[in-house]
C-alpha cells in the first residue's frame, strides 16, 4: 500500500497545516535516533508520560524526515520545508492509521496475548508454520499501544496469515488494539501478576484481555486457569465464538497433557488429542516451555497442520532469548546474538542496535536466508543493508547467493552454502575488535557460531538490562522536567555494570553529560567512541595534559587544585578546557569554603578561565529524618551561588542533587541533576524502587554436586559440619568475583530453579558451596546470586554493607553480557 500524506491527513482527521514537502510514505518512526530514517518516513510526536516526541522533532528534521505528525504548536519556519500534520492527539493518530492499513487485507490474524509467554509462542508458531505460510509478526515483543500499530503497518499483499501479540498495563487499553488487529482467531496465554497494580484483580485483568478476542471466530485457551474460567463466565454473554482448549495439569480439554518424561538430552511428551494419543520430543525441560509450546500445538492440531512436519520441527524449538545479548568475543570483538528469527522488521532493529553499539569498532553483520524466501523479501533486506554502514557481511544459505552482488561492492562479502560450512571455515576469517552481529533464521541455529566467537573465560556472568537502564533514566526525568539536564554517573566502571556500554546507551538516548572519577576512566570513554561532555570529579596535577588532550572537563575544588590548573595553562600552551567548581555545603569531603571561594574568584576571572557548572553533594537526602540539614545545605549552595555569580557574569549550571535528591528535593534541581545509583535500579530513598528496575542478573552455575554424610565438613576451616545427609552444590563464583567473604556459612541466599538456597561453609576465592538439599538440580544449571527476582539489597543485607559496595566491586574477570528487550 502506498499512502500520499493527504492521504494519511484524511484517515487520522489532522489538518495540513503545512504541505511543503510531498512524498508516499513507507514507514513509521516515533524515535527520532533512528538511523533509517529518510524522506519517507512519517515522524509521529508522541507524548507518554515520560517523555514528549515534539522535543525531538529537530533531532528527525537534521537525520532526513521532513514529514511530521504533531499535536503541539511548532515553529513552522524551523521546517519550513516540511509537511506538518496537526492533530489532537498522536498515539490516536499512528493508531487510526494502523487500524485504515490492517482493514486494506483481507488476512487472518491471531492474536495473542496473556501475563506471560507471548513472544515465545508468536516466535515458536512461526517457526513451527515454516515455510507453509508467509507469516507477518510483531518485530520482538512490540506488543504495546504503541509497538503494535508500528508491527501492523508492516502487512502486505505477499502475507497470509498475521500473528500478533498485545499487552497491556492499565484498564481500557485492549479496545484500542482490538480496533487496530481485528483479529479472526484469539490465543490466550496464563494470567498473572505482571502490571497487576493497575487492575482491581486478576479476574479483572483476564476480562479486559478478553476484550481483545470479542470478535473473533475461535479462541483457544488454558484450561487450567481459575481467573480465567471466571472472566470466561462474565464474558459468556457477549462472547461466542467456539472454544479450542489446552491442559497440562489433568484438566478435561481439546488437548491434554497426559505425560511428559525427561530424557538426557529431549522430554517426552504423550498427549491426547480430541480421543486420539499423540508423542511429541521436544528439546527443553522446564515447564512453562511445554505449556507454551502445548498452547502452539493446540493452534496447529486445529488447523490441520500435517502432524509429521509439526514432530519433526518440534524437535528443533529452543527456549527463546526474547532480548539481543552482547558479549564479550574473540580477538576484542563484541558478539551482538539476535539468532533466534528473522524478518526484515527485526533485521532492521538489529542493524539498528549495531550501529549504536559498535560505535569506532568494525561492523560485521552474519546473516542467513529467510526461513521463508520471495525475491520481494531479499529486495527489501538489500534496502535496509544498503541504509547503514556495514563493513563485512558474511551471508548463510543458497538463497542469498542469487542476491549477495547486489549488495554495495564497499562491503567485504563472503558466502556460505549452509552453517556447517561456516563452521569449518570460521578459524579462517580474521575477526579482531569488531561489533559482529548474529541474525539468523531459526533452522539455521547459529547458537554454535555465537559460542566459537565467544570470548569463554569464565562462566560467571553480570547481565545488564539496557531497557531497564532506559526506563530508570526517564523514571528520573519524569521528575525534573525537560528543561533540567540530567548527568548520568559512570564511575567505577558504571557501578560495576560496565562504563563504555552504559555511556554509549546514554549518548544514544541524548542524556546530557557524563560524570566519572578519574581521568582514566573518561580517557576509556573517548577511546571507546564517546562524545558527550565528560565531567571528572578528581584531576591531580600530573593527569591535566590528558585532560585537555581527551577533551575532559575537570573538577576544581581548591585554591591549591585551581592555582596548579592556571600554572599548567600558562605554560603549556595548550587551550584550555572548561572547568566545575564544587563548593562545601556540609559533606565535608571535597569542595571550596567560603573563604577559598572569595579567593579564587579573582582568579578565575583575571585568567579568562571557563566556569561551566557550580555544584556540590548533598550527604543525607536519603535519610528523611535529616531533612533540615539537606535544606541547611541548599541554603548554603544558593548563598554561595550568589557570591559567584557577582564574579561571574555569563550562565553557567547549577546542580546539587544526587540520586536521592531527585526523588525527595526535586525543587532543588536547577539547571542540572546528578544520576547515580538510581541508573542501575537501586533507589537509596526507598520511596520508588517499585517503579525502577534492577539492571543488574548476577550469575554462576553449578560444577559440581555431592552427597555428603553426616559427620562431613565444607570448605575451609571445617566450620560447617553435616549433622544429616545433605546435598551440596559447588558454583563457579567466589570472592575474587565479587562475592563478599562474609556471606558465607549461610548468610546469604541464592535462587536456584526458582528456590531459595543457603551459602555453606566458607566463601572460597573462585567458588563458594550451597545445599540443594531437595531441590532438583543438575551440573550447568544456573544460579542467580542477585537481580531483579532476587534483588541485590539482599545480598547488601546479609554483607552489612551498600548495594554500591557490592555493584562496583565485581571485577572485570566477571563477563558482562548486555541483554536489550
């Protein structure tokens, strides 16, 4: 479909207040940071309550959109150039255009939606159709208000069917992607707690999920669900379709779950199907992995997929990492793993991401051909291709032999017929500091190519969510306003999360400064590819060169430290750089006394010396019963602010809040606040932890299981000695990875296969003992020692010590793999 935007003007009934710029539209942005965007993408301002899309409008106008969606009032001569669509609300806008394109198909879709599990079954159904259908998906879990009329847009003429999932997290939402997805047949996964805040109960939630399914011919269900038997019930009156349901629990149903049996390497499962037995091998053990792959089953039986096929592919479904993973690789490299489907929407998030990771380094994309292949498909790859710059494509599969010339003869090309062969060649491909992006359809199982590029040191991991890193920092926007600039704190390698990654992040969501602690650490971040403005809160002398040389902005906070900065700039002929004062208010730790202030002024003045922000720290704005103080040195900033400024003329920024301060004092965020340990999910205040989220999975596996007798001792200095047979587990962490020596001897808990477990005996310094005594368990599995479902304060707790303590002291030996949604 091609749309003209006075098309578009008509269906979402927004006036053209300015139609300077005429073309045919063939994508939709909201996220002006995209580098595909080009003259014929349609920009839609979007206001959420964390962010407003018509701040970013200039930052889409200078990247080559000159088509915009807008609801505030712009400065037309600004884009003058450009096509403005005014309308009245946005996000109903980009809806209302979704819902025109999706009635322009005569197409079936499913939907599908649930607390959890959809994007393994949209992904795994479509995997499991193969190539019987030309499916159109949701790219990853676009599954939102805003992410699904973005996925719908995609459909054309080449699909047959659409599988669609939607989720939501507040009441009367579903109406809106119903209206846009009309679907033909609904799935609906388990009900639970997920965004369960909003709703008065689950029975609730269920019923408003169902609202997505009122038109639909069939609705295939669990029927192992309470909540959802009730919200079935209330809804019998205006829901009729036919009802196709699955068991795993015993339950009478279309499908049941007789029995399943673990094998070494497969499960067994044995079901029965409308009177009939079924076997089914399937390659994983846990079993909410049965019960999603039972619910595909379900869907396909009905339809009369040939049953053989369906064994046959079954036999190669994995549980699905639903976010991109980066990790360390060979030679320098960094290996960005998104193997696990491949369409041209989620081919273009992938390029996408490796553009704003790989920053300076090389870019190597490895991709193989599409599950299901139409010349249409390889044309439309070969346009994103061609969008970004890509430095070595290495392509998998006979098909893209017929397209491989056709890419820019800039690119270095080389061509497999298949994985196995890359396989046996990769030793000869030079691989050396560079950002290798994995995109594979899933028969192609490139999991062994992503572990023979594996940098394999260690088993001991700390995965960091950058969606949670994104949605901390607008949880703290969303508190100073968007004229308040926000410093992002990276020191300590990012609290131990890994500075260079964290920055990057921030650069590419347009936080505004960066803070570190010492030089080094912002010398690391320019040699990384980092450009934002770097503050360094402690300069010796002797680092002042590489200061000026990196473009670093240090912190002056003594007559001594400033008189040492002028004689360096003197005499070295060097252009100087701006600097920050911070000034003593009561932390008592760095910083200039009133006296010293009145002194340095002169000098700053007579020396034509750049001021470029005024601040100091607060010491206890997470303590409520300080309050007084932390006003007394608010107070006291704003007096020494006054005396500055007598000296100072020009603006300069202000800013004294640190984590803490932001969610208590944001009255007294100026023109500038500090993020620290907020940024990775810890709230030191305790006020909005339920809003942040943890960033940090901090993880081990198990080497080794023993049964021991009583009688038998564990670990160093024999303290723990087994009084009845216990069951222990060796993991592969201990304090030389950041695990504090004193949490053992069962201080600390750990959470295996969903269990809470005790530390035994003595921590040791590469690994450390826990008693799985009843617990089901086996050598690799995984042991989370803190994240999000076990959180970190625990482990601070049972330390007598900080969540910053134990973030910023995992050391590098431990590998850092980043997982985006």
């Amino acid at each position: 479909m091609k749309y003209s935007l006075e098309n578009i003007a008509s269906i979402v009934h927004g006036n053209l207040i300015q139609y300077e710029f005429k073309t045919t539209i063939h994508q939709l942005t909201f996220d002006s940071r995209s580098s595909a965007i080009d003259s014929d993408t349609l920009f839609f301002a979007l206001k959420t309550p964390k962010s407003n899309g018509h701040l970013y409008l200039k930052f889409a106008y200078e990247a080559g959109c000159r088509s915009f969606v807008v609801s505030d009032k712009i400065d037309e001569t600004v884009f003058k150039d450009c096509t403005i669509i005014s309308v009245k609300n946005t996000l109903s806008a980009l809806q209302s255009l979704a819902a025109f394109h999706r009635k322009q198909f005569n197409i079936p879709i499913l939907a599908i939606t649930g607390s959890y599990g959809k994007t393994i079954v949209k992904e795994w159904l479509s995997q499991l159709i193969g190539q019987d259908k030309w499916v159109c998906k949701n790219p990853k879990s676009y599954n939102s208000q805003i992410g699904v009329p973005i996925s719908v847009w995609q459909l054309n003429s080449n699909h047959e069917l659409g599988i669609f999932e939607a989720g939501i997290s507040e009441p009367d939402e579903m109406q809106k992607l119903e209206t846009i997805l009309q679907p033909i047949e609904g799935l609906m996964l388990n009900i639970g707690s997920v965004h369960a805040e909003n709703f008065q109960e689950v029975e609730h939630k269920a019923e408003e999920k169902l609202t997505l399914f009122k038109n639909t011919q069939t609705l295939f269900h669990s029927a192992d669900y309470q909540p959802l038997d009730i919200a079935l019930s209330r809804f019998e009156s205006s829901i009729k379709q036919k009802r196709v349901t699955w068991s795993v629990l015993g339950n009478r149903a279309t499908l049941s779950l007789l029995k399943y049996l673990k094998q070494e390497k497969f499960t067994l499962l044995n079901y029965e199907y409308n009177g009939v037995l079924l076997d089914f091998e399937v390659p994983f053990f846990e079993i909410i992995h049965i019960e999603n792959f039972t619910a595909c089953l379900t869907w396909l039986l009905y339809h009369d997929f040939d049953l053989d096929t369906i064994k046959e592919r079954a036999q190669h479904l994995r549980p699905i990492s639903m976010r991109l993973e980066q990790k360390a690789g060979i030679n320098s490299s960094l290996i960005i793993n998104d193997s696990y489907s491949l369409d041209e929407d989620s081919l273009a998030i992938a390029i996408e991401n490796l553009v704003q990771i790989a920053q300076s380094k090389k870019r190597t994309l490895i991709l193989s051909d599409f599950a299901f292949s139409t010349p249409d498909r390889y044309k439309k790859a070969l346009k994103i291709l061609d969008k970004h710059r890509i430095d070595r494509i290495l392509f998998v599969g006979n098909e893209w032999s017929k397209y491989h010339t056709e890419v820019n003869p800039k690119v270095d090309v080389l061509t497999f017929t298949d994985t196995n062969s890359l396989e046996e060649q990769i030793s000869e491909i030079n691989f050396f500091k560079e950002a290798i992006l994995l995109k594979g359809a899933r028969k192609f199982n490139f999991e062994n190519i992503a572990n023979l590029l594996s940098d394999k040191s260690h088993q001991t991991r700390l995965e960091i969510d950058l969606e949670a890193l994104i949605n901390n920092v607008n949880v703290y926007k969303s508190k100073i306003g968007n004229k308040c600039k926000l410093m992002a704190m990276v020191k300590a390698e990012g609290y131990g999360s890994g500075s260079a990654e964290i920055s990057r992040l921030m650069e590419h969501y347009r936080v505004d400064y960066l803070g570190v602690a010492y030089p080094d650490e912002g010398i690391n971040l320019r040699k990384n590819g980092i450009h934002l403005p770097i503050m360094v809160m402690n300069c010796a002398e002797e680092a002042f060169s590489s200061i000026i040389k990196h473009n670093l902005e240090p912190v002056i906070y003594s007559l001594d430290n400033l008189e040492k900065w002028v004689y360096f700039i003197e005499n070295s002929g060097k252009k100087p750089v701006g600097i920050h004062l911070e000034l003593e208010t009561g932390m008592h730790r760095l910083g200039f006394e009133l006296n010293e202030l009145e002194n340095a002024l002169p000098i700053i003045s007579q020396n034509n010396i750049t001021v470029l922000s005024v601040f100091s720290h607060l010491a206890s704005s997470d303590e409520p019963e300080n309050k007084d103080f932390t006003l007394k040195q608010v107070a006291n900033f704003n007096a020494l602010i006054s005396i500055v400024e007598t000296q100072i003329a020009y603006p300069f920024l202000k800013h004294i809040l640190n984590t803490a301060g932001i969610t208590a004092y944001s009255e007294y965020s100026f023109d500038m606040v500090r993020l620290g340990i907020g940024l990775y999910g810890v709230d030191p205040s305790n006020t909005i932890q339920q809003k942040l989220m943890e960033v940090g999975s901090f993880k081990a596996k198990i080497s080794q299981i023993k049964t021991l007798k009583p009688g038998d001792s564990v670990s160093y200095g024999r303290k723990y000695i087994v009084t009845k047979p216990t069951q222990i587990a060796t993991i592969t962490a201990g304090y030389a990875d950041g695990l504090p020596r004193i949490i053992g001897h069962g201080k600390a808990e750990f959470l295996l296969n969903k269990h809470l477990v005790n530390t035994v005996g003595a921590i040791c310094m590469d690994m450390c003992m826990i008693d799985i005594t009843g617990i089901e368990a086996k050598v690799g599995d995984e042991v989370l020692l803190f994240g999000p479902q076990h959180s970190v304060n625990k482990m601070a707790l049972a330390a007598d010590t900080i969540p910053y303590e134990i973030l910023s002291g995992i050391p590098a030996r431990v590998k850092r793999i980043y997982i985006n949604s």
